[in-house]
C-alpha cells in the first residue's frame, strides 16, 4: 500500500512529500535543505526511485541536487518549464534567497505510468508555468497539484509564462473531473478536496470578480 509523508521545506515552506512502498520511495518537489528528508529516508531503510518536479520553480526544486547526489535517484520535470532556471524565479538568488543548485533532469510527459508499483496518471496542468504538470495517484485517492491550486485559491500567473484564464482551463478540465473525495495536496498551505474546490473556491465561480 502506497504510503505518504509531508515535509515543508526551504524559506517558503513548500510541501515536500514522500511517497512510499514497502522500501522504496520517491520525492515530489523538495523545495528547500534535503537533510530532514535524507534522515527520514536512512533511517527508515528507504530507496530513493526518483524525484519529481511539478514545476520548475525554485522553491520546489532547491533540494533536487542534493537529494540527487546523495541517492542517485533521476530528478524528473517538466522540459517546458526549462526557460525558468534561467529566470530569477527558477534560478533563486534575489531578495536574499536562496540560488538553486544546479542539477540535471529527465523530461516528464504527460500521460499513464506508474511509480513504485502504482499506476500515476501524469497531468499537464499549465497555467502557473507552462510546463506544470499534477500527478494523480488513484491508490491514494490523491493528486499533487504543485502551485496550480490551493485551499480556496490559485496559483499565482504573474510569472513568467503564466497565465490565468490557462490557469482556470487545467484546473477545470485535469483537476475537477476527478473523483470528487480526491485529496488535493498542493505546493503550499492546507490540502483540501475536489468536491471542496469546485464548491467553494472563488476563482471558479461565475460572478468571481478574478
Ligand atoms: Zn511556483
């Protein structure tokens, strides 16, 4: 049974989570200093698979090089959202924070794969970034959005290749077919559920000023 840990991790706190079976585990976005992490992993006898971007921000990418030396999992991410570490919003380094080691990465597609014996449907969910992409485990009842949703919210489309009204089409045509009890686990905050953000999230309601 697929099992999963959240961690926050680096200055902005970003959801770091670790999904696990039996002994092996893979990482989605790890997003600040690896080390809480890398303890969990030794001491629970853990094998790192894989490490998993869902967009290349750099506060969800600052722990892909370590993690990466130190485990020999492959770093997977989106190609479209390569022109990003080039920009300051994925190479890090203004207003004090933190530059993003430099790391390598296999490009992720879109579409049905599996992880740790668990099938994961890889969605391209642009719109905070063009490459953002969402994983959906159904075992876990679950789908890990990265910054394309939060609790009552959206991601921000400010940066660059972002787009709102690209931003909305993801949510609603991805994320909100899903089955409604699905767990949202986003990039920062609170989880919440399909059936929650459909109802109730301002963003996608038709008098919403947004
Ligand atoms: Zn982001």
């Amino acid at each position: 049974m697929l099992k999963m840990k959240k961690f926050n991790l680096g200055p902005l706190e970003t959801n770091c989570y670790l999904l696990y079976k039996g002994k092996e585990a893979i990482v989605i976005d790890p997003g600040g200093d690896p080390e809480v992490l890398l303890d969990y992993i030794n001491n629970n006898g853990l094998t790192l698979k894989a490490i998993l971007n869902t967009h290349l921000h750099f506060d969800h990418i600052q722990g892909n090089a370590e993690l990466s030396s130190q485990t020999k999992a492959p770093v997977l991410s989106p190609e479209k959202d390569r022109f990003l570490l080039s920009e300051e919003v994925g190479a890090g380094g203004f207003m004090g924070l933190p530059k993003t080691p430099e790391f390598e990465f296999q490009n992720l597609e879109s579409g049905e794969t599996s992880f740790l014996g668990s099938t994961c449907h890889i969605l391209n969910t642009p719109g905070h970034t063009p490459g953002s992409l969402s994983f959906f485990f159904p075992d876990l009842e679950g789908v890990f959005v990265g910054d394309l949703l939060f609790h009552r919210s959206v991601g921000r489309t400010d940066f660059p290749g972002g787009d709102a009204e690209v931003l909305k089409q993801s949510a609603r045509e991805q994320i909100f077919v899903l089955p409604d009890n699905t767990t949202i686990y986003s990039g920062h905050g609170l989880d919440s559920r399909v059936l929650d953000e459909k109802l109730h999230n301002p963003f996608f309601h038709e008098n919403s000023f947004f």
